[in-house]
C-alpha cells in the first residue's frame, strides 16, 4: 500500500511540475496567453519564427532560460540538501555548511571588482566557491578522530574567513557603482538568466544530481556511523567524498548563476521526507522534483509580487522560515 501512496505522490509532484512550468510561460509583466505560447513552440519547432515577434522574444529569450534555471538550480540544491544531511547526520545541515557558498560569494565580489564581465564573474565564483571547500577539506583532515566534526569546525572557519575578505571588499569598493552590484548579485536573482547561461550550468549541475541519484542507497548507509557503514562493505571516505563533491558543485554553481539562494537545501528535504519517509531511495527523486517546484514557485511570487523584483533570498527565507517552523512543531524533529 504505502509503495502505490509513494509513487502516487512521485507522479502528482511530477504533474505539477510541468503545470507549474506551463504557467509560469504565460505570467509576467508582458502578458502572454497559453494559445500563443503554444503557437510560439510550433512555429520554433516546426517553421521559423518572426525576427520581430516581442512574444517570442519574451518566451524564448526571457522566460524559458529563467523558468529552465530555476527548476535545475531548485532541484540541485534540493537534493544536495539531502546528499548533505546524509553524509553529516544531521537533518538542520545544509549545503553551505562547508562554505561554498561564503567562498562564491567573495568570488562574485572580486569578479565584479576586477573584470565587471559576466563569464569571468561566474568563473570566479565557481573558483572561490571550489577553492573554500578544499580548504575546508584539508583543515578538516588534520586530526582523523571524527571527521564529521572537523568537517563542520573547518567549514564555519572558512566561512568566517571568506565572510570577512567579502565584508573588507564590500567595505573598499565604489558605494554607487560597484557595491550595489554586488549586494543586488549576493541577494540572488533569475532575471539576467540567458539560454546561454542555462546551457553552461545544465551539463555540471544535471551530472551532480545524477551522482547523488546514482548514490542514493549508499546514502542510507552513510546515516550510519562509520564502523556499521563500513562493517557493510561501504568505502565510507569515498562515498562521502562523491556526495561532498557533487554538492559543492551545485552550490558553486547555484551562487556563480544567480547569487545566494537561501533555505532551498534545508527545507525540501524535510518536505520530501513528510512524503515519502526517511529512505533515500525514495527520497532523492521526491526532493528533486520538490525542489524545482520550490523555487520556481519562488522566482513567480519574486516577480510578480511588486512592480520591482524581489531578490530570491529574501522570499526563500520569509517563505522558508516559516515553514520549518511548522514542520517542527507538527514533527517535533522526528523525521521519521
């Protein structure tokens, strides 16, 4: 009975998902009918389109790449979230807790600082955000008596640092032209999302979700503590490193397309568990799809909520904390 309720619940989020997507077409400052977002979609596919033609210019131009953005970057997160609280045993862990997220952001910062060039901007944050994971890494190998722990430990150490070398740029850069930038690009945004960017983030952040769904058995092992995950013939530094890396990868690139997005990894896992339960075969795909939902849900309310945009991270954390809230007081921290 429950394996029918958990695919039931698998093909609704699908269902409403692709609902979701086709809405999200049709909304937006310039109104676009489904009719003509369907006419749009046959003439790309099946003759050329008008040169001319702003509808298409806003469907394909516009909307696509952010709706497309937003579903991968909300899905990666999502499921980084659970690769993290997994490999950390920890359900209030998310992906910024090896501070990917602080050393993208000080890559965001510089880029704008030294270049101002979109493409070097995101190389730099994906760098920054690589680079704090591997110091977090190395400093949390230097004594193995509990490496989750040193993990953790080395990972708020380099959020600190990298917080610090942000806060010292944000402090030294022009007020009017340079510092709003980059606290408008730190606060999270779609709108600048081109087909282009979609086409360089897709390929990373689809091969991470696939390792994790890949790895998904292996992270009910990795709930374990290691002597037990070991005794069962699992390569715990291995897999760990697998679920780290992927993570960090999303993250990195999540911060490097459209700034810090917030409470996505933390929230979606826990939505998923209420779902399906606390088995990560099940879980993985579930939380997936939640996670796109989530945030593109967020992207809509973003832009269609006031005349001038919200940036991401500030709905992610009025709508996210609020839930959790719920959550735990309905679940009184047992997942289960």
């Amino acid at each position: 009975m429950n394996k029918w309720r958990h695919k039931g619940y698998y093909w609704l989020l699908v269902l409403s998902l692709i609902l979701l997507a086709l809405i999200s077409l049709t909304i937006g400052k310039y109104e676009l009918p489904f009719r003509d977002v369907i006419r749009l979609v046959r003439s790309a596919l099946f003759s050329q389109l008008p040169e001319d033609d702003i509808s298409a210019f806003v469907l394909f131009s516009i909307r696509l790449p952010r709706i497309i953005m937003a579903i991968l970057i909300g899905s990666g997160l999502a499921v980084a979230g659970v690769g993290m609280q997994a490999v950390f045993k920890n359900p209030l862990v998310s992906p910024r807790v090896l501070g990917v997220s602080a050393g993208a952001s000080f890559g965001v910062s510089l880029g704008i600082l030294l270049f101002n060039d979109p493409i070097l901007i995101q190389l730099l944050a994906f760098g920054g955000g690589m680079v704090a994971v591997l110091l977090t890494y190395l400093l949390g190998q230097s004594n193995r008596s509990n490496t989750v722990i040193m993990l953790v430990l080395a990972g708020i150490i380099v959020s600190a640092v990298f917080t610090s070398l942000l806060s010292l740029l944000q402090y030294n850069v022009d007020v009017d032209t340079e510092l709003p930038s980059i606290i408008y690009w730190l606060m999270g945004s779609l709108s600048g999302i081109k087909m282009d960017d979609v086409k360089m983030a897709s390929f990373p952040i689809i091969l991470a979700i696939l390792l994790l769904f890949l790895l998904r058995w292996k992270l009910n092992l990795l709930t374990l503590s290691d002597e037990e995950a070991e005794s069962l013939g699992l390569n715990v530094k291995l897999e760990r490193g697998l679920v780290i890396i992927a993570a960090t990868v999303i993250s990195a690139i999540s911060v490097s397309m459209c700034g810090t997005i917030g409470w996505v990894g933390l929230i979606t896992p826990h939505l998923g568990r209420m779902l399906v339960g606390t088995n990560h075969q099940r879980l993985v795909p579930v939380a997936i799809i939640i996670g796109g939902i989530y945030l593109l849900l967020i992207d809509n309310i973003a832009r269609l909520l006031t005349s001038a945009e919200i940036p991401l991270s500030i709905l992610t954390a009025l709508i996210g904390a609020p839930v959790f809230a719920l959550l735990l007081k309905k679940t009184g921290g047992n997942w289960r």
